[in-house]
C-alpha cells in the first residue's frame, strides 16, 4: 500500500543519509559529571565514533590544556564547570578551530546563558534533561550542518526578542507572518 511504500522509501533515505554522515574527529566533551561523560560517550559510539577518539575534560582549566595540544574537529561542552565556565572554553575553540561544531548541553537554561555561549562561538544548546533520543538526533543534526536549539529555550529566547506589533515603532525591522509561523514551529520543537 501507499504508507509501505512510503516507509520504504524514508528507510532508504535515512541509510543513506547516515551513511553519508562524516563524523570530525577528534572529539572534545567537557563534563565535571561521570554519568554524563559516560552517557555521552555512549550516544557517540552509537552514532560511529570509535572510543579513541573521544577526549575528555572534566575542568575547564583540563579542556583549555587540551585545545593547547589538540586540535580538535568536534565539542560537546557544559557550562557549569568546577573551576568555572565553559563559555570561555567555547571562545578559545572558537578562536583556534573557527569551522568545528560546538554543541553546549547544559543543565543552565537562563536566557543570559544561552546568548554568552552562543556568542562566544556555539553552535547549539540542548539541555541536560533531553532523553538520549533527543541529544543523540541533536548531534546528528548538528554534524549535518543543523544548528539545534532546545526547543524550551527557543520559546525563552522568542518571547524576549518577539515584540508584540503595536509596540514596533516603524523603524524597527519585523519578521512576516511565514517568518513568525516558522518560529512558532521551532519552539514547538519541530
């Protein structure tokens, strides 16, 4: 029937489109939290990385000694480190491989938060609580050339940069109706 056929079809496209999935290598995961580590470290495996390619810091002052050493093509990275903020850890990535995808995954979802890290250099944000699915499709994504944003934190970071019509004075720029719509679709996690 149709759906068979269709679902065929999607199978075929998502082996391909995995097979084509360049995994940058090495990889930098900053982490103070072994479970973490250890989720992550999983997710990675599961996607095609192999162990030895994955480097791991749990300070930031240990992630700023490694980007001296190596240069590294991927980074998944926390905020909240035991010797300070991760953000300065992006912006050293950032200014030593200008190219390589950052994803944050923290438990930190002040809107602050996400600006810095997004301005010092990443590429994405997902929050801790994501289930594996969600962070694991979120690196995929990402090594597609995607930009995930945590659907709870997009809807954070529209309700302050989307103003309501009459409050727009006429020489501030506004997005279209499709423009809104997309967000709308966004923040529902689409």
């Amino acid at each position: 029937n149709r759906y068979d056929r269709y679902q065929d079809h999607h199978d075929k496209v998502n082996i391909m489109t995995d097979q084509i999935l360049t995994l940058p290598v090495p990889v930098l995961i900053v982490e103070d939290e072994p479970m973490i580590q250890e989720r992550l470290k999983c997710l990675l495996i599961s996607i095609g990385y192999a162990a030895q390619d994955l480097f791991f810091a749990d300070t930031l002052s240990q992630s700023l000694t490694l980007i001296k050493k190596e240069k590294f093509e991927f980074a998944l990275v926390d905020l909240g480190l035991p010797d300070g903020n991760g953000t300065k850890l992006i912006y050293k990535f950032r200014q030593k491989n200008a190219t390589a995808p950052i994803l944050v995954i923290s438990a930190w979802s002040t809107r602050d938060a996400i600006l810095k890290a997004i301005q010092a250099g990443a590429t994405g944000y997902l929050l801790k609580e994501r289930d594996d699915f969600e962070v694991s499709m979120s690196i995929r994504h990402m090594l597609k050339g995607g930009t995930p944003i945590d659907p709870f934190l997009a809807q954070l970071i529209l309700s302050t940069v989307i103003k309501k019509p009459q409050a727009l004075d006429n020489s501030t720029e506004t997005l279209s109706s499709r423009e809104l719509e997309i967000l709308e679709y966004v923040v529902q996690g689409m």
